[in-house]
C-alpha cells in the first residue's frame, strides 16, 4: 500500500503545502535526470508477495496484527484489510540464479508465515481474489488500524463525494451490488515485480511494459470468482478500478481518469511525464510531514528522498507504476508490474515475472521502438480483452496483425523473452524451469483462473455454491503446500474440505439469493401462477425500493382458494390480504444456527434476509437438510473433525414438527 508516514489534509492550506512540496519534487527529479544522479552501472529485480489469512473455515482470518507481533520481521508488513499480509523480497542483481533464488525466498517467507499462523490455527492463501470472501468481510470494521488505511478510505469517500460505491462487473454471472466504502478493494492480492531500469532506458521498457501487459496477463489469470459469481478471468482488474474510483457519476459526457488506471497515451521522454500528468490529473488524497526540501538536498549534495512524489505517487494506481528510490544517498528508477495476481503457486508467479523480465530486456531488440509499430489503444484494449478472457483472446500486436493468445506466446513472446534473460546471463537451468512451467501451461490451457471455473462447474453439479467455494479454496491451499504448478492440479473436491465446523458458519453461506419476489399490490392471481410454475413454497414481498414488507406462502394460497367462495370475488384479491405482514427476519452475517433457533422456536419453514431493510435473500429448511446431509457424508467418510452441534442433530431426528 506505498507510503506509511502520511496524513491526511486537514485544510486547504495543508493541501496548498504539499503541493508546493510536491512541485518542488518534481523540479529536483528533473534536475538529477538531467544530471544523470543515476545508479546505472547494476540492475536489480524485486517483489512483493501479497496473500490472505483464512481461518478453518477457509474465511478470512481477521488475525493480521497478531501474526505479525509473533513474526518479529520487518520483511512482512501489513496490508488494507486484517486478513492480508504481505512480504517484501530484499532485491536480487538481475543475474545468474536470481529466479530460483527469488523463489526459494518467498518459499521460505511463507513457510515461516505458514508456521506462526498455524498458532492461530489458520492458513495462508495465494490467490488473486479469495473465492469464499463475503461482503460483510470487507466492512471499515476490518480495516487494519493504521493511519494511513484510515486516511485513504476517508480521502476517498470525501472526494467522491457519495455515501456508496457501486460494483458492476459481468462475466459468466454478473455482479451487480453497491458497497459503503472502498474497502471492498481488500479483496484482492497482487504479486508485484519490480525491475530496475537506466533513465536513459526508462521510456523505451516502460513502453514495452505497456504493450506487453496483456500477453504477460493471458497465462497468469487467477482471479474468476467473487462474491460466489463467475466474473472475469481477472476480475481483481475490474474490482480495483471500481473499487476506489473517485469519480462521482455526472450529466455530462466529460473525460476522466479513474485513479486505477492503464495509461492514456505512450511516453515520449522521460518518467516526468508520468509524475507531472498523475499531479495534474488527480486530487491529493494523502500529505506528509516527513522528507526533507528536495532542492536543499541537492544543494547540499545529498540525494533526496522525494517523500512528497512517492505519496501522491502511491495514491494513483497505474498498472504499470513507475517508482523513485533513494537508498545509502544513490538514486533509482524502477517500473513497477501491479498487473499480475497472487498465486496460484510461488513457481507459477515466477513463471509469469521471468516472461515479464524477459520481455522488458528482450523486446527492444526485436522492435526497437514499439510506439511506431503498435497503436496504443491496442495495448490498452488488449488488456481489457485479457482480463475478461485469459487465454481465449485475440491480441492486436504490431503492425495490425492478429494473433491467438497462446500462438503469440508460444511462438513469438517466450522465445524473445528467453533471449532477454540470457542477455542479462540468467542461469540456463532458471530459464528451461519456468519457460518450461509456462509452455506445459499452455499445453493444458489450465491457468489458475481455468482451474477455479472447472472445479466450479464439477463441483456445482455434486453440492451447494457455500460448499464450491470452500472446496475450491480447500483445494488450493492443499496444492500450494505441494508447491506443484497449477497445470498439473486435479480439479478441487469435496474430499478436500478439513476441520469445517457448521456452528461457526453463517446465514449468507447458505442463503439463496436468486429469488422471485411479487409486489404488494400484485393480483394474488399472478403470485399464483409464479409460484406454482417455480415450484416456490414462499415468495417475499417486496417494496419498489427492494424493502421487505411480507411474505407469501403456498399454505395461505392453498388456504385462500380452498375458501375462495367466501371472497369477494367482484374485486381483484391482491397479495396483501393474504400475505404475512412483517415476517420474522434474520440479517446475512447472523450464525447459521440463530436462523434455525428462530426458525424452531416459531414453527416455520422460511426466513427472509434482511440488511438495513434490503431484502438480499431467503434460507428455508431444505436449506438445513442438505447441511445435514452434507455433514453426514462427511462423517461418513471418516472426517471426525467435522463437529455436529445440537442444533443441528435436532434436525437429524425423524419425527419433525409440522411447518406453517
């Protein structure tokens, strides 16, 4: 999340301030370019590795702050929400075995993370978005307690200037919701490589990072499922641009740039022209008091740390983002690859940033100047197309020509990007592993994202949505252990769900949320017809607004046709003179279990889902009959850390009360 020691502007003079400040950046960095105050003589690569904490249940772990305090190392960090962490690979000269290197690193990172978290008997998870992440799991309630978490969601709310932000993203399924804050962005996880480049060599690969974004995506996708729905292939893409978009929606057909954004144009000179256009564009979110003055720096010979820059810097959401650093007083440039996703495994990652490096330092020799072979709205509607499709995309690539994702990347990127590894004297062994990785990939056509969508379909055939989503997350923390790339997983079973226990489940896991729903002032007639054609045993009753104000149920149709003739019948009979006003109600997040003591205790078959007086779903009892069921099996199979609670073996007994 860039940048801890920030604030935020608390009046427009503190704004003013830093803008002065962030000014005055700008005029040093131009200065140190045209003095080349440039470390240029090594070139480094590093990483972050962001990933999420889930509990036995495979939900999210709102355990961050703790596992850090008994981590004790600086190479972890925190990240938005309080079930993401993150570590920070220390840079690798861009030489010999620093893939495998990289690799063994954060393989060894994680297995220490792994170790503390089992403490707190949960897992780790690589994985773009989580699959069983719930929107009540992404509230300003689990926002890690930092300043600057707290500072930028309120920044962006405040300059949005709305009270709700809305979600839509279409995929196999569509999302179509409105979340309270941005933190709904918590959601995702990135693996994010950096690679050091010369300012002279700066616009050139930058270019190259741009074009080459989505053909470096096409194989990497690891992100199809949210909130239970099949969306894009990289539906984290779609989910941050919106997520945090601080765009307020107007009348007028006027131009703006989301804070997460591609790019609008190539670079012509130099990485200025990506700082001067991102201050210009965006509002300061975010100020600090910390750094020195920049041009006093440099006056007194010392090479400054831009802190002004690399806050605002942080605070815009370029795919590929380029960074400043300062470090012993020696400067850097570096560009800063956002686009790929966590997981599935380690190896996958560095697959996937040995083709990206690769093609950084290869590219440029084959097309030495790729803004006078490729228009740039290709590059930025190859990446849309990528990250909806994956694999199944037809890329524009230079000189107008068409070309499959997997042909391109067979036949032309990865040969190219061997090429730029060996440049660099990449150990040979580094190149056939993860070449190797990728092209067994593209045998199988199974990326992390096409795994995750067959196992959904496998497993929806065999069980509930709740139960698919564990199993898939079950599945992928199993494979992730046996650090095999993702090509060669089986797809995910119900065999793989450990230590799940029902008590601790609750109501939106199970709830059905594709529901048909008549209108008050609806003819009873027409209720009839929809429910019976359904096969619907109770239908909510909802407002124009989406509020719950009854519900229907094929015992009081039963009852008033049954006794039709004692009606009026001159007069339309309407759903609300046989509807039950005001039914009981139970919220998403609230247990499972509370839903069946309601429903026991007042002898009925349905509870309508009710959030803020939004009707977002129904649980009946079959609902509770196929847990039961479901548990069963399990025990069955010899799983006894499934745990049965009372509640649950009242179900189980044969003799049931009569529903209403």
């Amino acid at each position: 999340m860039g940048e801890q020691n920030v604030i935020l502007p608390r009046s427009q003079k503190d704004i003013q301030d830093f803008v002065k400040r962030l000014l005055r950046d700008t005029r040093a960095l131009e200065k140190m370019l045209h003095e080349k105050m440039f470390e240029t003589d090594i070139i480094r690569i590093g990483a972050e590795q962001e990933f999420n904490l889930v509990d036995r249940n495979y939900k999210p772990a709102c355990i961050n702050l703790e596992v850090l305090e008994k981590l004790k190392d600086d190479l972890f960090t925190t990240e938005l929400a309080r079930f993401n962490l993150e570590c920070n690979v220390p840079p690798l000269v861009f030489e010999g075995k620093c893939l495998s290197s990289m690799d063994k690193t954060i393989s060894g990172l994680l297995s220490k993370v792994r170790k503390v978290a089992s403490e707190f008997d949960t897992e780790i998870i690589l994985s773009g978005i989580l699959p069983t992440i719930r929107k009540s799991d992404v509230l300003m309630n689990n926002i890690t307690p930092i300043e600057r978490y707290k500072a930028l969601m309120h920044a962006i709310l405040k300059l949005r200037g709305e009270n709700s932000m809305p979600l839509n993203i279409k995929g196999i399924d569509e999302l179509i919701t409105r979340h309270s804050s941005p933190m709904v962005e918590a959601s995702n996880t990135g693996f994010q490589v950096h690679l050091q480049v010369t300012p002279d060599d700066f616009t050139a690969k930058y270019n190259i990072a741009q074009a080459v974004a989505a053909p470096a995506m096409a194989s990497a996708t690891n992100s199809p499922l949210l909130f239970g729905k099949r969306l894009w292939k990289e539906t984290r893409i779609a989910l941050f641009q919106q997520s945090i978009d601080t765009r307020a929606t107007r009348d007028h057909l006027r131009d703006r740039s989301p804070r997460v954004m591609f790019g609008n144009d190539w670079v012509k000179k130099s990485i200025l022209e990506i700082y001067k256009e991102d201050i210009m564009r965006f509002r300061i979110l975010l100020s600090t008091t910390a750094g020195q003055d920049a041009m006093k720096a440099l006056e007194a010979g010392k090479i400054p740390d831009l802190k002004a820059l690399q806050v605002h810097n942080s605070t815009v959401y370029r795919w590929n983002r380029p960074c400043y650093g300062a470090i012993n007083n020696i400067a850097h440039l570096r560009i800063e690859n956002r686009v790929l996703p966590a997981g599935p495994t380690v190896a996958d990652e560095m697959a996937n940033a040995a083709l990206w490096l690769g093609l950084l330092n290869g590219l440029g020799d084959v097309y030495p100047d790729i803004t006078k072979l490729m228009d740039f709205a290709d590059a930025k509607a190859n990446f849309v197309k990528v990250c909806r499709n994956g694999l199944d995309t037809t890329f524009s690539w230079v000189n107008g020509k068409k070309y499959d994702a997997v042909e391109l990347i067979r036949k032309e990127l990865i040969p190219i990007a061997i090429d730029g590894l060996k440049k660099n004297k990449v150990a040979k062994k580094d190149i056939d592993r993860y070449m190797g990785i990728l092209h067994e990939r593209l045998d199988t056509r199974q990326t992390g994202s096409q795994w995750m969508l067959d196992s959904y379909s496998k497993l929806m055939k065999e069980t509930t949505k709740d139960e698919t989503l564990l199993a898939i997350t079950a599945s992928t923390i199993k494979n992730q252990k046996t650090e095999k790339p993702v090509h060669s997983w089986e797809l995910a079973s119900v065999d793989d769900l450990v230590g799940t226990e029902f008590s601790s489940l609750t109501v939106e896991a199970f709830m059905t949320t594709d529901l048909f729903t008549v209108r008050k002032d609806d003819i009873l007639d027409l209720a009839a017809e929809m429910m019976n054609s359904q096969q619907l045993r109770y239908s909510p009753v909802e407002d124009h607004h989406g509020c719950l104000v009854g519900l229907l149920t094929s015992r009081s149709l039963l009852r008033y046709y049954g006794q039709k003739h004692l009606w009026n019948t001159q007069q339309n009979v309407l759903v609300k003179d046989i509807m039950i006003a005001n039914p009981l109600t139970v919220e998403p997040t609230a247990p499972i279990t509370k839903a069946l003591d309601i429903m026991e205790s007042n002898n009925i078959g349905s509870l309508p889902v009710v959030q803020d007086k939004q009707l977002v779903g129904i649980i009946m009892e079959q609902d509770f009959l196929k847990i039961t069921s479901r548990l069963i099996k399990r025990l069955g199979n010899g799983n006894g850390k499934h745990s049965m609670n009372g509640e649950m073996k009242k179900q189980t007994k044969s003799k049931r009360k009569t529903k209403k």
